[in-house]
C-alpha cells in the first residue's frame, strides 16, 4: 500500500508538505515573508496589553520599574553605585540593552510551541515565527529608547557623533538575539521544560553581565579576579555583557572617560571583536540549528 501510495505522489507531482527545502530555497521563502514578519510583530505588540488599562504603555513602565527596583537594592543598599559617574543612565542602558536579549530568547523559546495550531494549518518557514518574536522584542526596545536617550540627555550627557555608533551596536545584538531565540525555538519545541528553566537561566546572567554593576571597576578591585585573571577574560567574553557595555560606551561620554583614564582599560577593540564575532556565530548558527529539524515542528 505504502508503494502505491508513493508512486502516486510521483506521477501527480505531489510532495510531503512539511519537507525541509534546500537551505538557499529556505533563505529566500523566509526573505519573501518579511512583511508578515513585521505585520506579526506589529500585532503581537499591540494584542500584548490589551487587557491592562493602561495598554501599551507598560512597555515603558516595565523597564522604568526594573531599573528602579536595581537602583534601590544594589546602588543605593549595596552600594554598586560608588565611584561610577552617572549612575542611573548607567544602570538604565544596561537594563534596557540586557532586557533587549532577554525578552527575545525568553520568548523565543515559545515561539513554536505557542503557534502549533498556526504551524499544523499553514505551509510556511517555522523560522518566521521566532524572527516575528525578536522583531517584537526590537520595536519595544525602539519604543524604549525614547526613555533611554530621555534619561542620558537629562542627566547631561551631551548630543556627540560618538552616540551614531550605537546603531551598529544594536544591530549586531539583534543579530545575535534572533541566533539565540532560533536556537531557543527548537529546543523549546521539543522539550516545554526548557522554558520553565529559563528564568533562572536568564537571572543568572543578569548577575554576571555587569548590568548592575561596572565589570571593569570590579576587575581592579576584586582578589579573586586579579588572582585567576581567565576569569575575568571569560565574563569579559559573556556576549550580553559586550552588547551591554559597548552601549554605555557609545551614549555615556563620561563612563566611557572614566573606564579610559581611571580604570585604565583604553581599547574597546576586544569589545568590537566579540560583538562582531558573537553575532555571526549565533545568528549563521543558530538559523541553521532551527533550519535542520524544520519538518519535525508541529508533529505529535
């Protein structure tokens, strides 16, 4: 029967509809469906706080109250905050820039699992979906940065050429959160527990990207990294830190003199270094990660 079946589909030209296509006939099906990309976000963004009263103007507050909860624990309580200038645009762009990352792999790591009845009734690149996710992630992010420059400026950072090198920033991060969010995607596909554990996952590395904290400044201070200097190299190399504080390089003028002179760390080369290669690992890596087990989502 299985043959008859078979040779049927051969001589009607017909073909298994969830088949993985060649990679470049991939590429460019996914490259046809930006605009959905972009129109799926754009929806995603604005049904997200359709029951809350105050709509999407949480995107904004979110944010603001993460760095205020931040600032009052760790700068003020713990004292996190002693020796680095302007402090709270500080820790503003390092909440925002590591939030940026974190909502894109949190999210996408639900992106196949969430849209199954989407995935079982259409014919599409699954890729789409945690593309759309990291798209909702960099409109918020967009929005956001309203608040963000809002802050620098009034706090006296002043307009210089200096900030334009944040746009390669950004982008090299986005890069990087749709490699990982498709990474994310499939192993969240398969395994549900994944996104239960990523919350302590993402927590974690908070803790260890210098979001709340000035990385360079514990570097001369602390024994323990002065006495195993590889571990330093190593949270040096922790791409949400690299993405977090080449930003702060790029709108804080004042941080970025005081990581210069007084810490005595002149280059940002390493940093552009691990941005630039970070990047292109997860985004070339992560595409073809999520690409190989495309016929596999939505079965069972």
């Amino acid at each position: 029967m299985n043959e008859t079946l078979a040779a049927y589909a051969v001589r009607y030209g017909l073909r298994q509809s969830a088949a993985r296509p060649p990679l470049r006939s991939y590429i460019k099906s996914v490259w046809a469906r930006r605009n959905f990309i972009w129109a799926f976000a754009s929806a995603k963004n604005i049904s997200m706080y359709t029951d809350s009263r105050l709509g999407q103007v949480w995107q904004l507050l979110t944010p603001i109250l993460n760095v205020s909860v931040y600032y009052l624990i760790f700068g003020v309580l713990l004292g996190t905050k002693r020796g680095v200038p302007d402090f709270i645009p500080f820790l503003v762009t390092g909440v925002f820039m590591f939030g940026f990352t974190q909502r894109s792999i949190t999210s996408g790591s639900k992106s196949v699992g969430d849209n199954l009845s989407l995935i079982r009734a259409l014919h599409f690149p699954r890729a789409t979906l945690p593309l759309a996710i990291a798209t909702v992630e960099l409109q918020q992010l967009l929005l956001s940065l309203v608040v963000l420059l809002a802050i620098v400026f009034g706090f006296g950072e002043p307009i210089s050429f200096h900030m334009l090198l944040f746009v390669p920033v950004l982008l090299l991060q986005l890069m990087f959160n749709v490699g990982m969010s498709m990474v994310m995607a499939r192993l969240g596909a398969f395994n549900r527990d994944v996104t239960q554990l990523l919350p302590f996952v993402m927590r974690t590395w908070l803790y260890l990207s210098g979001v709340i904290f000035s990385l360079p400044q514990l570097l001369q201070r602390s024994h323990v990294l002065k006495d195993n200097p590889w571990l330093g190299e190593i949270l040096k190399a922790n791409p949400a830190y690299v993405y977090v504080e080449l930003s702060r390089h790029t709108m804080l003028g004042e941080y970025r003199d005081y990581v210069h002179t007084t810490l005595h760390m002149h280059s940002t080369t390493q940093l552009w270094f691990y941005a630039l290669a970070w990047s292109a690992i997860a985004l070339v890596g992560g595409f073809l990660i999520f690409y190989s087990a495309e016929e596999r989502y939505g079965r069972g």
